[in-house]
C-alpha cells in the first residue's frame, strides 16, 4: 500500500492523475521497458525515465495506450537508443496538441486505419516535427488522418522537387571495408541524404546544409543481402581528429555491434584521409608563399 502511494504522489507531483492511474492499473508497466533504451541511465534515476515514458503515452489520451509505432516516431524526433538523452519530455510538447489529435484518431480507427496510422508514424511526425507548428491548435485538433497524409505527402513532394534540383559536392574522400559484403556509400548531395532518411527513417535531411559546407560527411552502410541500408553515420570533419557525429539504424533503432564495428572503420579510414589531405593542403600553402 505504502508503494503505490509512492507511485501516485510522482505521478500527481508530474501532472498525471487518476486517469493515468487507471490507465496503468489496467495495462501494467511491462511495455514501458521498450522506451527505456531512449534515455541515458546514467544521468537520470529509472523512476524519473519511466515517468516521462508515461507522460508522453498521456499525450495521446488516458483512456489507451498509444500503438507503440506512434510513441517511437514522436521520441525519435529528440534522440535514439543508439545515443541515449537524459530528457525528452520538454524537447517534445510543442507537438502534444497533435498527439493528442492522433490518439482520438487512433481510438475511432478500424484495423485498416490503424495499420495506415501505424505504418505513417514516422513520416507524420517528421512533417510536423518541421510544420505543425504552422498551424493552431484549434485547427490541429479537427484534422482528419486524410488531411494530414495529405499534408506530410504534400510536403514530401516539395522536399524531393528542392533537393533534386540543388547541386551536388565534391568529397575527397574514399572508404572501403573489410567487409567485402557491405560497402560505405558516402552521400554527396542533398538529393543522396534526402533519400536516405526516406528509406530509413530518419531525419538525415536536416544535416544536409552542414554536408555540403563539408563541416559533416554522410555515410550509408549498405549490405546486398538487407532491405534497407544497415545504418546511416555522420563525421564531423572540422576538427584535427574525426569525429562520429551521429549514426543511427532503420527509424532510428539500436544498430548491432558489427555496424558500429564498421562505423568505427570508417572513422579510422577517414581520419587518414583526413591527415593526408591537411598536410597537402599545408605545402601547398607554404608552396605558394615561397
């Protein structure tokens, strides 16, 4: 008894009330576990973690859970397991009136609705992610499912039209992995890194612009035998060493061990590279001063 008055109390202390009570007394705690990889353990205590997991499964309504699709494309937004944050909660309100919208969606929703509503997830909410707030509340809150797909397909169109008529950018750069079944593609235009993030998932179209400043360098790696690239990683190249910037798997899930084995390949390559191309660069300099 003492314990779960323990639990309310956090629970009201966070604004959650007897509605999300009876929400958890119904569905129980076990499906929270799948989010806690979202969160850097080591800088928040589980209880707080979980809690927020909570709060965000709130947003959509008190009388259901959410389809985990939708909480895993909101999260996404802020982070992945492959890079844990320690908070998610504020990064993410501005987008509640829509959760909101989306669980009454999803309540009234028949099993074919559902399974539209759960494969869109992603490509929703990486529209209103950039869009949505555009638009009231007031407005958000009578949007149909069709209005919005036509709206996040709308926008895609748009998106494609732009990058496929922007340049590309020389990359003096190669790799070449040990793996003889997967190849690194360096991704050398806005079009490339457009694509990429619709085949896996993801936001690399927003780290474009820094790509072709050659402040960041993309790269996909890419097994014959899989459907979809096994993961997408950034390098910052401006500094003296390489750095990882970001890598991520398909809709932003945990990559295995042996991807990030070959990320790490491709930091060692690019590093090299890297220090061979600063030197050229420095008798060339001294070359032309003489």
């Amino acid at each position: 008894m003492e314990i779960t008055e323990s639990m309310k109390s956090l629970l009201r202390q966070r604004g959650l009330g007897a509605a999300v009570w009876r929400l958890l007394s119904r569905e129980g705690t076990q499906w929270i576990h799948e989010f806690l990889p979202y969160y850097d353990q080591s800088r928040q205590q589980l209880h707080n973690c979980a809690i927020e997991i909570v709060q965000l499964a709130a947003t959509f309504g008190s009388q259901a859970l959410p389809p985990r699709e939708l909480l895993h494309a909101l999260m996404q937004l802020r982070g992945n397991p492959n890079q844990p944050y320690s908070h998610y909660v504020h990064n993410l309100d501005d987008l509640f009136p829509l959760c909101k919208r989306l669980g009454t969606i999803t309540a009234r929703a028949d099993a074919a609705t559902l399974e539209l509503i759960k494969s869109q997830a992603t490509a929703i909410f990486a529209w209103a992610s950039d869009h949505a707030e555009s638009l009231s509340d007031a407005v958000i809150s009578r949007l149909t499912l069709k209005g919005i797909l036509r709206r996040v397909q709308a926008q895609a169109l748009l998106d494609q039209k732009r990058h496929e008529s922007g340049p590309g950018w020389t990359v003096p750069y190669e790799l070449k992995l040990n793996d003889s079944k997967v190849s690194a593609v360096i991704l050398n235009s806005a079009l490339d890194i457009w694509q990429e993030g619709q085949v896996m998932q993801h936001c690399a179209a927003r780290y474009a612009g820094r790509c072709a400043e050659g402040e960041l360098l993309m790269v996909s790696l890419r097994h014959s035998a899989h459907r979809h690239p096994l993961a997408t990683a950034s390098f910052l190249m401006t500094k003296k060493q390489v750095q990882v910037h970001k890598f991520s798997g398909f809709a932003n899930q945990r990559i295995s061990d042996g991807a990030y084995d070959l990320i790490q390949d491709c930091r060692r390559q690019l590093q090299r590279q890297h220090r061979s191309e600063a030197q050229l660069k420095t008798a060339y300099g001294l070359l032309m001063a003489a």
